[in-house]
C-alpha cells in the first residue's frame, strides 16, 4: 500500500545541502512511529541474489555519516554498515533472493519477496517503510517510495549500504565456490570480464538463466527484459 508524502527535499548544491532526516520527521508528524528504510541491491547482474535490507534508526537520527551507497568508496560503506550494526539503538533485517528464484518468479517480483523479508527479520512491526524508487505492487504494508530515495533519506541510505555490504561480501565468498568468473571483482554484473568467462566456462549454478545474455544464447527468450509484476 503506497502512502502518499511530501515532495523529497531538493538536493541543492551537494549531497551537504540534504535534508537526510526530512522524509522521517514528515512520517512522524504524520502519526507513523516505527520507520523502516528499504532499499535491494542486485537487480541487474546476471548472477547472485538480490539482497533486500530494512534499517530502523532512532528517532533522533544517529551520528553517523550514511550517504547514497553508490557514492561511497568500498572501505567506507564497510565502515558505514559496520558502524550501523553496532549501534545499540538500530535494527536491521536482511534478505536474500536467489537466482533461481529470480528465475521462477522475475526479477521484479524477487526483489518484492526479499524486501519483504527483510522487514520480517527486523523482529518488529513496522508503522511505514521508506523506499528507494517508483512503486512496487504487491509491496507489504504501508510503504513511501521515493526516486532516488538513498541519496535523500537517511533510513533508506542506511539500507543501501547495508545491503551492498553485505551483498559483495557474499559474491566474494562465491567467487572462491566458483573461481573463474571473477564474482569478486564485478559482482556478478555483465562486464566484459563476466561475458568471457561464461563464453570460457558456461554458467554456473548462481547464474539467472532468464536474464538475457544467457536466455538468448541457450535459444531462450530472455524474459527478465520484462520486468513484469503481472502474471
């Protein structure tokens, strides 16, 4: 269920000129108590899962830096999601969806299930969750979508760190499952690295067999271009 909001903040000059607590203090005055940020990673790659994680802050913010994933270095996410888990007052909920789940159901419907998840594992009811990008049908509970929301609040962010974190700790583990891919290095992203290997190799176990270039080049359609949450 998609609750409507404020207008996000405007960025300004920088990422220093947001408002990262704006879209919380709007929810709070709203009536809504217990807020969830919300974002996955892995939606693209064409092998691993897609991680979904939920981060609860309290409601007088935290003392540390989260900033939009994507703009971070490696070791400072690390820091980051290091420094959120050892917080006494924030909780955290992760979620993982495999590939052939990804398969079975698509992509899009995947990452509905894992953020799904990862809300049940924070261990609390959630009032309202705050997530990053257009709206999801089939989302569970009351939810607030906001475009480019882990560039503008500070649960949501908090989510895309976590979530990335643990997210390319896993592929690392997987590379040494199956070397030769190079998982640690690209993720799991189609890099031309990634197109040799399966060229070499074939795919592995982890790899979305839907996704396009795989579906295609076993005489398949590649019905993850969809992106379709219909039936």
């Amino acid at each position: 269920m998609t609750v409507p909001g404020d207008e996000p903040p405007s960025r300004g000059d920088g990422p220093s000129a947001v408002d990262w607590y704006a879209h919380e203090r709007s929810a709070r005055a709203q009536g809504f108590r217990v807020l969830a940020g919300v974002d996955e990673v892995g939606r693209g790659p064409l092998a691993g899962p897609v991680v979904a994680a939920a981060v609860v802050l309290p409601a007088g913010g935290v003392p540390i830096p989260v900033a939009d994933s994507k703009c971070l270095t490696a070791r400072q996410r690390e820091r980051l999601a290091q420094a959120l888990r050892q917080h006494p007052d924030v909780r955290i909920g992760i979620a993982e969806v495999d590939a052939a789940r990804i398969d079975e159901i698509n992509i899009l419907r995947a990452t509905v299930e894992a953020m799904a998840a990862a809300l049940a594992a924070l261990g609390l009811p959630v009032d309202l969750a705050l997530v990053d990008g257009l709206p999801l049908p089939g989302f569970p509970g009351p939810a607030r979508f906001i475009v480019k929301g882990d560039a503008l609040s500070a649960s949501i962010a908090a989510a895309s760190i976590v979530a990335k974190v643990h997210r390319d700790a896993l592929m690392v583990r997987l590379d040494a499952t199956y070397p030769g891919y190079g998982f640690a290095r690209h993720k799991g992203y189609g890099t031309r690295q990634h197109g040799e290997a399966l060229s070499r190799l074939g795919p592995s176990p982890i790899h979305r067999r839907s996704f396009a270039p795989l579906a295609a080049g076993r005489g398949g359609r590649p019905v993850q271009l969809e992106l379709s949450l219909g039936a």
